[in-house]
C-alpha cells in the first residue's frame, strides 16, 4: 500500500509541474508582471530545481505540510483541508450508511422472492439508478423538498446563528495541586486493570508471569496517563469538545435544536450519494444472498424448524454480509468522487466545495493538496477494511 | 436487454446527427424567446427556454454530441493505452509487469472522478483534454482485465502448440490470444461508456466543460443549478433525463452483452 501512495504522490507531483508548462503561469494566464510571477514562484518554491522541491514536498508531507495556496494570502493548504474535511466526513459516513441500509435491505428481499416481481423491480431499481448523474439526482430532489415543499434547506451545513458546534467545558483547577490530584486518579488505574484483566481471559493467558507484568503496566500507565491528562484540561481552565461532525456535535452538547437543524440539513445530500451508491449494494447483497440461501447450512436451519427471519437475517446474511464490507471499501473512493459534485449541488462547505472553488481559482497548488489528501484518506480506508475483514473473518489470521 | 440497450444507443446517436436540423431553433441563439426568461414550456417553445433565452428542445436535440464524443474519444484513447500495455506486460512477465501493475493499481484504487478532475482542470479545456483525463480513470481497468485473461490463455495448450510450432511473441500475442482477449474488452469498453457519459457530465458540472458556444446537455445541468431557486425544473430535467437515457442504454448493453459472451454468469 505504501509504495502506490508513494508512487501516487509522485505522480500528481509530477503532473502539476510537467503537464501545464508552468503551474504559475497558468496561474495568471498570462496577464500579470514578471516580478508578480517571480514572487509567487519564490513563495511557494517552484523556483527551485525539480528534486530538491521534490523531497521538501515529501519532508512536509511527512508532518502533514501540503504547502501553501496560491492565493494572495498563501494560506496553508493543510489547515484549509483539515476544516473542511468534517463537513466531508459527515457527509460521507451519512451516505454510506443509507446506502448499506437502502441496499441489504432491498437486495435482501429480492434474494428472498427470487424472479419475482419484487425481484425485477430491485434490479431495475439498481440499475437506473446507477445511470444517473448524482448531481442530477440531488437537483432533483432539492426541487421537490426544497423549493417545492419546503420541507428541507436548500444547501449549506446548518444556520449561520447556530455556530460554532461543540461543547464547552468549564472546569476549575483542582486544589491542592498535582500530587492530590494524581492521588485522586488512583481509580482510573484499577479501570485500566480490570480491562487488562478481562483482555487476559479473553486469550486465555496465564496470570503468572507475563500476566502480572501486563497487569502491573496498565495499571501504572493507565493511573499516571489519566492523571496527566485530566491535568493539563483542567489546568487549561476551558475545555471544548468538538469533532466538527455537527450531528454528533449537538448530541454532546444535549441541544435538540441544533440536533434536528444538523440532521434537516444533512438529510438531503446525503440521501442523494446514499442512493446514487445504494444500486452497488443491491446487486451485491442480492448475489450473494442467493448464493448463501443454497447453502447446507441453510438448508439445516429450516430444517430444523426455525423461522424463516431467523435463517434469512441470522444465518444467510451473516455470512453475506462480509463482501458488503469490502464492497463499503471500495465504494470509499467512488464515494469521494460522489460528494464531490453533492457538495457541489448543495453548497455543502466540505473538501469536494474546496476542490471545485480551487479550480475556478486556477489554484494547482491547492489542487495538487486536496488530492493528495482524498489518496492517502482512500488508502487508509482500506486499510481499516483490511482490518475489519480479518477481525470478522475467523478465517483470516494475520 | 442488449437489444433494448442498443436501440437507445443508437437513437441517440442518430438524434445527436440528425439534431441541428430537426431542431426548431438555434439552439445556441438567445433571447429566441422575448425576455422575461427562463420560461416555462408553452406552444412554441415545449420544453420552456433557459436564462439566455435559448430554446431548450433544440437545445435538448442537439447538445449530446460533446458529452458522445469525450466518451467516445476517451474509450478509444482506453482501448489504445490499455489494450496493448496488458498484452505486453502480462505476456513479458517479471519486472516489467511488475512495474505497470503498480501504476495501474495505484490509479485503480484512486478516486476516479477527483482524478479526472484535477487532470482536467491543469490541461484545460477541450474535448480532448477531458476525453484524456478520463481516460487516465479507466485504462487501469483495460488493463487488469487484459491481463488476467492473457495470464489465463498464457498457459492454454493451444499457445504451447503454437509456440512448439515455432510462432514467434508476436504472432502469439496478436493471432492467439488478442481475439480471445477481445470480447472481455468490448464489454470492459460498453460498461465503461456509462461511467465515461457520467463522468463527462460531471466534469461539465463542475466547471471544467467545453463552453457557452456549444448546445452540451452537461453544461444545461450546470447553468440550471443557479435557476433552481426560481422553480424552473424544465432546464434541468430534459437534459438529465438524456444523459441517464443514453448512460442507461449503455450500461443495459454492456450487461446484456457480457451475459451473452460469457452464459456462464447467468446461473
């Protein structure tokens, strides 16, 4: 995986300084003086030699530096993509949760009434809707519930009054100082213990010895750990807790105002990429499912009399359930590109936003970043799947 | 289905040629219709007129012939990358195979339309820059499925007895395993036109299409966003229901094709 990030990389690289000519020039198509041109060269490094702009890319990568934007301001790419990537995130996790939801459940039942009617009118289902342009699909829907009905915003994230999400702690330092606090910690470190514990019998491990030395880390590392944590939040004086997903956001600060305008602006975008990816796992759900319910096991099961929700959603689907996994995967990266134009159609201030504003911008620097970005995410994505797979699959053992 | 598929196909092709002189109107002249624009479908103009005026029927005729040809360019510049780097890389084996199933699966695994995108928006316009960064997206799949059926044929007897017969690497690659490669690569090539029309029309979506000059179904979808507001569905609802017509003919030939080439999928 590392060496196609890496090759990845290179190339995109390569792209933006080879392919256009001059990303600068371009830059101003020509319309601005030879001293605008040299400074933004001298800015952002592109008037050094090849390789040496080569490994100070990579070097700053390596602590999550893309570079700096083209724009007058030479912002950092990096904070722009790491705020606009919540938006994105929730977009993303919404969307593929709808269409996992849109797409076992009705691949399930098609499975179930194989040749039906039922059956016929899911696959069409997943085909058409697979044709369709999703932006097409989100005007749309925005026309009708929108514009037509009222019922949901017509783009955006939430209500400008409404922001910032997040909730804010206050706390008081402790009294006394450190050495009371840590003392005060001490049940954090039995916590830690009984975790360790319940790990130790779960893998059936001896206590005596290599059990006692796991036990003893984690009850000291999991006491100081706490303890030194607590400190500094609390020494900090205000705490905010934010993860920058706007409907979990409103669920910690226990606000149902901001909970239901997240989830009102939220709904339609992400219906849209959830159904444009939802025809994929219908037709996978649906193939698999059929091919499970022939199955011995299957048959076994309703022999033996249990009810047919029973066999269908815990035996069948169970074990059908594992290339949706992959599939979800996948998808990540078709995904991606799908929210691109969603966020496009529903003025969703995400990365797919940026990307677009960048390129009306004619700012390759950015550009260059945000893709960089979406690659390493699509890797690590993967890599999580790859995990998960082998976690659920009691055949895969690394 | 192929035949349901190919019968919308070819329709619309032959409504992208016939087009400009079917249509009613210029379709790029504005203000046919005397402002205030866009309006709503009426006797004269059936399917309403857009911000500039222009009639959207004759618009709807003629504007698939940019959106046909980025497609078709970009399956042909797919077949002519794709095709012959998997023939040679698979039938040579060891590091050169190596080399090109990296690359290949690096931009299989990439987001496809954030790559068009970028590689669209840094050559810039034109039919052919967009037909190129579409093409980037799909080689990879070309090239996989060329080479797990040239791996496959590799070791089918029948090339052992043409290579003891003494037929040199050439003749191997293009007499005995090319044609049996091929019926794999036009479906490949069918399913892919679905995906390139969907990609095209999002590339357009995005800001990166042809231009004003010309009637494109994309940049319809593109310009009716700003309208949506006032309520004007008919801008955008002729010109999508022609991509997803024509993606949709594609993709039901594509399937329908590759059950017939392989009946083994049926079952």
């Amino acid at each position: 995986m590392i060496p196609m990030v890496l090759l990845l990389l290179s190339i995109v690289f390569l792209i933006v300084r080879v392919v256009p000519g001059d990303p600068v020039l371009l830059h101003f198509e020509k319309k601005a003086s030879e001293e605008a041109i040299a400074e933004m060269r001298h800015d952002l490094g592109l008037d050094k030699p090849l390789h040496i702009q080569y490994f100070e890319y990579l070097a700053g990568l390596l602590h999550g530096d893309l570079g700096k934007s083209m724009a007058p301001g030479r912002d950092s790419i990096s904070q722009q993509i790491f705020s606009a990537f919540p938006a994105t995130l929730e977009l993303a996790l919404f969307s593929i949760l709808i269409a996992v939801g849109i797409g076992t459940l009705l691949g399930v039942r098609a499975s179930r009434s194989y040749n039906s009617v039922q059956d016929h009118l899911v696959r069409v289902f997943g085909t058409v809707i697979y044709a369709i342009p999703v932006f097409f699909l989100g005007m749309i829907l925005l026309l009708i519930f929108s514009i037509n009905l009222n019922w949901f915003p017509a783009g955006g994230r939430t209500q400008p009054t409404l922001e910032p999400f997040g909730l804010t702690v206050n706390l008081s330092e402790p009294v006394g100082g450190f050495i009371p606090h840590f003392l005060w910690s001490l049940p954090a470190g039995f916590v830690f213990l009984a975790i360790c514990f319940i790990a130790l019998k779960r893998k059936h491990m001896k206590f005596w010895p290599r059990g006692m030395v796991f036990s003893l880390l984690a009850f000291f590392t999991g006491w100081s750990v706490y303890a030194m944590v607590t400190w500094y939040f609390m020494s900090a004086g205000v705490l905010h807790i934010s993860t920058g997903l706007y409907t979990i956001d409103s669920v910690l600060e226990l606000n149902i105002v901001k909970f239901v305008e997240a989830v009102r602006y939220l709904f339609l975008p992400s219906l849209t990429l959830g159904l444009m990816l939802s025809g994929v796992f219908i037709r996978l759900t649906r193939s698999n499912m059929l091919e499970t319910l022939r199955q011995d096991f299957v048959t076994a099961a309703k022999a033996r009399g249990l009810k047919e929700s029973t066999v269908v959603y815990g035996y069948a689907f169970r074990n059908a359930f594992l290339p949706i996994l992959t599939m979800m995967g996948l998808q990540f990266a078709m995904l991606l590109g799908g929210a691109i134009l969603t966020e496009t159609t529903f003025s969703w201030p995400g990365l797919g936003r940026y990307i677009v504003d960048r390129i009306n911008f004619r700012d390759y620097t950015a550009i260059q970043g945000a893709v960089i970005f979406f690659g390493i995410l699509v890797a690590i994505v993967n890599l999580i799947v790859d995990i998960l797979y082998a976690y659920l699959d009691p055949r895969i053992r690394f | 289905m192929t035949l349901l598929g190919s019968v919308i196909v070819l329709s619309m092709i032959l409504l992208t040629v016939v087009g400009p002189w079917v249509s009613p109107h210029d379709p790029t002249a504005i203000n046919v219709r005397p402002p205030p624009n866009p309006g709503p479908p009426s006797g004269d103009f059936p399917l309403g007129t857009n911000l500039l005026g222009q009639d959207m029927l004759s618009r709807v005729l003629c504007g698939g012939s940019i959106i046909l040809q980025v497609a078709l360019l970009s399956v042909l510049f797919c077949f002519i990358i794709g095709v012959p780097v998997g023939l040679l890389s698979s039938y040579a084996g060891g590091t050169l195979d190596k080399v090109f199933t990296l690359v290949m699966d690096s931009f299989y695994a990439f987001p496809g339309l954030v790559l068009a995108i970028a590689i669209a928006a840094i050559m810039g316009r034109g039919v052919i820059n967009m037909a190129l960064s579409i093409a980037v997206v799909y080689v990879p799949s070309y090239f996989r499925i060329v080479r797990s059926q040239v791996l496959t044929i590799k070791e089918l007897p029948y090339t052992e007895a043409a290579q003891a017969a003494g037929a040199g690497g050439r003749t191997i690659l293009l007499r005995y395993i090319l044609p049996n490669v091929l019926p794999s690569i036009v479906i490949v090539a069918t399913v892919n036109f679905a995906d390139a029309i969907l990609t095209a029309a999002g590339l357009t979506f995005v800001g990166l299409g042809v231009g004003i000059d010309v009637p494109d179904w994309g940049w319809d979808l593109t310009q009716g966003r700003q309208l949506l507001p006032s309520g004007a569905w008919w801008v955008i609802t002729f010109p999508g229901l022609m991509i997803i017509l024509l993606a949709l003919g594609f993709t039901l030939m594509g399937e329908g094709l590759s059950e017939l080439l392989n009946p083994r999928l049926e079952q």
